[in-house]
C-alpha cells in the first residue's frame, strides 16, 4: 500500500460518513432552522433508531435497511410525544429553558433503553457487516456504501419535499419567515409539529442504516448530536444543503486527518475547521436570514 | 452457720462470675460475642456505559457467593453476621462514580468494592481513602490505581504493568516457538484510562525486544478505523499489540477483516478483548486472536467448574462465565477471609487484616492462580498472568506451559482462508 492508496482510503472513508453524518444533521438543522430549538435529543432519537434495527435484527432477522419501515412509525409517535409533551410547552420560552428541556428528554430516553434493553452495548452481524469492495489498493466497506446511498436517497427526498411540496414549502416559509407565513395563513403549530416529526424520522432512519457496521449502547446519542451541532454551525442553521456540505466537510477532515496525523488529533482538526468557518462566517456556510 | 456461709460463698461465687464475664466483654475484640450484626459493602460498579460487559458479570458473582455466603451462617467470628452489599450504578462515568463513593460512605459502609472501570476506580478509591474506608479492587488494572500510595486500597487483580510484561514475555516465546520473526511490530490502543497505561508501557518496553514501526491511540468517540488500518497495512506492521474497550475491540476486529489485514498475529491486552460480550458481538471474527489477561475457563483448578455450574443454576444455562465473574470470586473471598480474622467491620482493623492477606488458589472462592497477597502500595503480588487463543468460540489457555490446554496456532489464519 501506498501514502496515496492510505489518503485515498481516507479520502472514501470520510465521504461515506460524510453522508451519514448529512443524514443525522438533517434532522438536527430542521428543527433547529424551523422552530429554533436546539434539541440535544436528536442523537438520542437516532440511538432509538439503532436499537430498533438491533431489535428487529436479533428477534426476526429483519436486515437493518428493511427495519426503516417499522422505524418510521414508531418515530413519528415519540416525536408527536416529545413536542407535545414537552417542545410544545416551552416554545418561545429563552433558549436555556429550551436546551434544559430536550437535556431532560436525552435522559429519559436513554434511561427508559436502559430500563427495555438494559446497559450493555449490542451489535448486529449481517451478511455484509464486514464485506468490502477492491478500489485498487483500497477497500470500500459495503456496509458503509449502502448506509451512505440510502442517506443519499433520503436527503434527496427530503430536499423534494421542501421545495416540491405545498406542505414543504410551508415549512421553509416558517423557517425563513415565520411572521410572514402566518400572516398568509400557515398554522404554525402545525407545521412545527411536522418538521419536529420529520427531523425525528430522518434521525430514526440514520440509526437504522448504521446499525449493520456501529455497535449501540444506551449513551450512543452524545456523540452524534455533538457532531450534527458541530455540522450545523458549519454548513449552516436550518439548511439541509448546508447539513449535507457540513457532513461532508467533517466526514472528509476528520477521515483524512486521522490518516495523515493521527486519530487523536483529527478532532482537534474538525475543532478547527469549525472555529475558521464561525469566524470566517458566523451563520454557517449555506446560512439563511432570518 | 453453715448455711450462712454457704450463701456467702454463693454470693461470692455469682459475684466472680459476673466480674469474669464482663471482664471479658470488655477485653474481647468488638464483634466477638455478638450475634448476628450486618457488614455494609458498598459496590460501585457500571452496569451501563462502555465498562458494563465487566460491570455486569461482577455483579452477578457478587451477588451469588455473598447469598450463599451469608445462607450459610457469615462471618463466624463476627457471630454469623451477615454481609449487606449495597450496588450504586457509576454508568461507565468517573463523576458519578465518586458521588457513589461519598453517598455509599454517607450510608455507613464499613467496606467498599469497584469499579470495573480504571478511571471510575481513580476516583472511588482515592474517596474512600480520604474517608478510611477500605477499598478492594475486583478488576481494574491501571497502576495508579495502587501506585499513589493510598493506605486503604488493595487491588486483587493484576496490574497493566504485570499484564503487559505477560503479552510481551508471550510474543517472544510464540515466536521462539514457531520458528518465525515479526520484524515490524505496532502497537495501537484506546486512550482511555487503562489501556492508556499499557500504551505507555509497551512504549517504553517493547522496542526494547521489538522493532516497532507504528505506535497510535485513538480517542473513545473513534467509530471508523478504516484509516488508521490503511496505515498499519502501509507500514506493514507484522504483529500487532492492542488494547482497547469492548466497543473498539468488535470495531477494530470488523475494520481489520474489511481490510484484509493478515499480520503474523494480534495480541491483545485484557481489556475490550478478554469479555465473551467481544466474541458474542464478532461471532467467528474473534477467532485466534491472542489475549494475556488474567484467566481462562479451561485453567486447572477444580473449583472453576463448581462456581461455573452455580452461575449457570442462577443465570440460566446458557450463561458463561469469564475473567469478570471470577476475578470477583477472588475480591469477595480476600474481603470474607479479611473480616473473619478481623473480627469486625472497624475499618482500620479491616485495612490491618487485608495488608495480612495471604490466600491460595481453593480458599473460600479463590480461583485464580497463584492467590492473594497485598504488598506494601496494596497491589497483589501473587496472581500469575495467563495467554489464552480464542478458538471455537472459547478462551483456551496457551500460555504459560502450566496453564497451557491448546497449543497455540500462529501465524493466525489469513481472513480468505477462514
């Protein structure tokens, strides 16, 4: 092996991810972008979506990908829930009060995992978990090509929906203007219930497809909500565009730094390139005015 | 007359024996004489987080000898008290390990147990320090741990700077033995705590014996090792050490088969490599690969067997026992032995007892060679290090000759010939 068939494997590795990490972002932006909270239970919501996959794995060999189909239903109640419960009752409230809440519903989630699956961490092994494809010298994770097309695909979807659809489009109008859209007559508390949902999803699908390569355990969430918040900032608040070149961006410097430096100082390096891009623009890469 | 005086003598006689009797009492250590009171045992241990697939086996033996422990009667010179252990959950997390710490001591434990978690056990034990409290170590293995000269803490297991000179004493005699030379060793572990302090010691000790050519850490939140196996593949390292958790160990395993990487042999350090949870989680990936640790299932002493037949009574006949479950076997049996010559929960005269401890392999629970005995910073000195060669799915010892059940196969497999 090469240093150019190293970096390449580092350059393949960090767009994969980069995708995945677009995905998990998505959701994370949405809300953020609609109804401006910043829900610290995102990566909480994508740790559900792991242990659905596990679940449906392990009990009837249901493969990952195919378990989207029991996962968007069940998403789509606990995000109803979590909103009613509790986003609904503190909207408009200072945005402490709102970081406090969804901290709240991080623990209850991870706590109530603990209380169904117990603390120890899980894992699945499909016929591809560990299958690779020969790219010359490099090797492209089969698991990791799939997730990455299939986040892909869904953020491709999400992008139609937003700008195709009459309830999509009402969804940017609150996002960008929310006085504005409520003067034409979009109901407001709907529409945040819908992208409150939808953000639910896409985080429910994202742990879905990474279950064939990760391994699950109850505090899995905090490493992924830490890295959308950091894509965020980077593409952009709100902006699904922007969570995609954000993911990317970490994907690829994290991956790569790893193998030119070391993995330690690869995120001190996505560090960085969060620091220069907040300076050089403080509203993110694909920022919308607000 | 007579009469008189025999009374007089009675009442002379009931007098001497009163006088007896509480002089007896009062010279008699505490607990003697007493019946049945209770030891308090806090135990602070993670049964969720990444240290759980230890936390929880612990736990398991724990409860299980202390139940039968106290159904037979207790502590015999503390009148048959009972022990009361007291479980807190530290979730894998330092902090919270030492607010358990405090909250256990606050509830009036007279001895404490953890952590199954080095940077958990930093912390607990320097706590229980500060406040006498003795504090046994079930399996942790950082030296610093006992290395800060804390007078109440007493670590039963193997300490990384005995482990490590175990995996490296092993590749050498591997080696010797199968004729071959790894000319281009790596050394690649987690940078959490413990295997952190094997990384500075292999550091330190292995180019002494070895040409490394790549030594790295990576941090917990690493999920992707695509890269950093690409550069141990470009280095051609031919042997690889490691030390991980749980988690990187199933990811490290998975990226290596990915990669097609086929060095000579991965040896690894307790740690993420030595619960079964890794060889449930990596099914038949986790085959051949090299472990020095601390035990094996298949070791020759013949309470291993009675103790695996009772875990599987209570946990079901599917549960296996490894290195955890034991190594608690051992904590309990050196915390049992200790009180029983102490004769009481006071822990000063505790901590006295455990620095006298000097058990072999058979007493109580003990089943871990060579024993138990404390030197002078609380490390046990007397448990001997053990290789085992994961094949079928099992630990199978390999190393040393004494506790060997399997010869070992190396070069390992290549992963297209598996």
């Amino acid at each position: 092996m090469s240093y150019f068939d190293v970096v390449l494997q580092g350059l393949i590795s960090g767009i994969l991810m980069g995708f995945i990490y677009a995905l998990v972002a998505g959701g994370f932006t949405m809300i953020l972008g609609v109804m401006n909270v910043v829900n610290f239970a995102h990566g909480n919501f994508v740790m559900v979506g792991m242990y659905i996959a596990y679940f449906l794995g392990i009990k009837m060999g249901v493969d990952p990908f195919a378990s989207i189909g029991v996962a968007i239903p069940i998403m789509v109640v606990l995000g109803a829930t979590v909103y009613l419960l509790t986003i609904r009752p503190i909207l408009g409230q200072p945005q402490y009060a709102q970081m406090m809440v969804t901290l709240g519903v991080l623990i209850i989630i991870e706590n109530a995992i603990i209380w169904i699956f117990g603390g120890e961490f899980r894992s699945l092994n499909t016929s591809y978990t560990t299958a690779a494809i020969a790219l010359g010298n490099t090797k492209v994770s089969v698991a990791r090509l799939l997730a990455a097309g299939a986040a892909v695909v869904i953020l491709s979807a999400l992008f139609l929906f937003l700008h195709r659809t009459d309830l999509g489009r009402a969804v940017r109008a609150c996002a960008d203007e929310p006085e504005s859209a409520q003067s034409v007559g979009i109901d407001l508390n709907k529409v945040f219930v819908i992208a409150f949902i939808l953000g639910s999803i896409l985080a429910g699908m994202a742990g879905c497809i990474v279950m064939p390569f990760q391994v699950c355990c109850p505090s899995s969430g905090v490493d992924a909500v830490v890295k959308a918040f950091i894509i965020v900032v980077v593409g952009g608040l709100g902006s699904i565009p922007g969570a995609l070149v954000g993911g990317l961006l970490v994907g690829i410097t994290e991956s790569v730094a790893s193998v030119l430096s070391s993995p330690a100082s690869a995120l001190v390096i996505v560090f960085a390139l969060l620091i220069v891009v907040v300076a050089w623009r403080p509203s993110g890469i694909f920022s919308r005015a607000r | 007359m007579k009469k008189s005086n025999c009374s007089g003598n009675l009442v002379v006689r009931r007098i001497m024996v009163l006088l007896v009797l509480v002089t007896l009492i009062l010279i008699c250590p505490v607990g003697v004489g007493q019946t049945a009171q209770e030891v308090k045992l806090g135990y602070d241990v993670g049964l969720t987080g990444p240290a759980s697939p230890w936390g929880k086996r612990a736990w398991n033996s724990l409860q299980l000898i202390l139940d039968e422990f106290n159904a037979k009667g207790g502590i015999k010179s503390m009148g048959g008290a009972k022990i009361k252990y007291i479980m807190m959950d530290h979730q894998s997390k330092p902090d919270i390990a030492g607010s358990n710490a405090e909250k256990l001591i606050k509830d009036g434990v007279s001895v404490m147990m953890g952590c199954n978690s080095s940077d958990c056990a930093m912390v607990a034990s320097q706590i229980c320090s500060r406040a006498k409290i003795p504090f046994i170590d079930n399996n942790d293995h950082d030296p610093m741990v006992t290395a800060r000269g804390l007078d109440y803490v007493f670590r039963v297991c193997p300490n990384s700077t005995q482990i490590t000179g175990g995996s490296v004493e092993f590749a050498q005699w591997i080696l010797k033995q199968t004729g071959k030379t790894a000319s281009r060793v790596g050394i690649l572990n987690s940078q959490q705590a413990n295997p952190y302090a094997v990384y500075k010691i292999w550091e330190r000790d292995i180019p002494k014996v070895f040409n490394v050519v790549y030594k790295e850490t990576y941090p917990q939140s690493q999920q992707d090792f695509s890269g950093i196996v690409a550069n141990i593949k470009k280095l051609g390292v031919d042997l690889l050490f490691q030390c991980a958790f749980p988690v990187d160990a199933i990811l490290l395993t998975r990226a290596f088969k990915e990669q097609d990487y086929n060095p000579l042999g991965f040896i690894a350090n307790n740690s993420g490599h030595d619960p079964l949870d890794y060889i449930y989680a990596t099914k038949k990936d986790s085959e051949y690969y090299l472990v020095t640790g601390t035990y094996s299932n298949d070791l020759k002493v013949p309470m291993i067997d009675e103790l695996r037949q009772k875990m599987k009574n209570r946990y079901g006949q599917d549960y296996e026992t490894d290195h955890s479950d034991m190594l608690m076997a051992n904590a309990v049996s050196v915390l049992v032995d200790a009180l029983e010559r102490a004769g009481t929960d006071n822990p000063a005269k505790l901590r006295d007892a455990l620095k006298a401890t000097n058990l072999n392999v058979g007493q109580y629970w003990y089943v871990v060679p060579d024993g138990c005995k404390f030197d002078e910073t609380g490390q046990n000195i007397k448990q001997k290090i053990v290789t085992f060669q994961i094949r079928d799915g099992k630990h199978r010892a390999v190393y040393p000759a004494e506790f060997a059940s399997i010869k070992p196969v190396f070069p390992i497999p290549k992963w297209s010939e598996r």
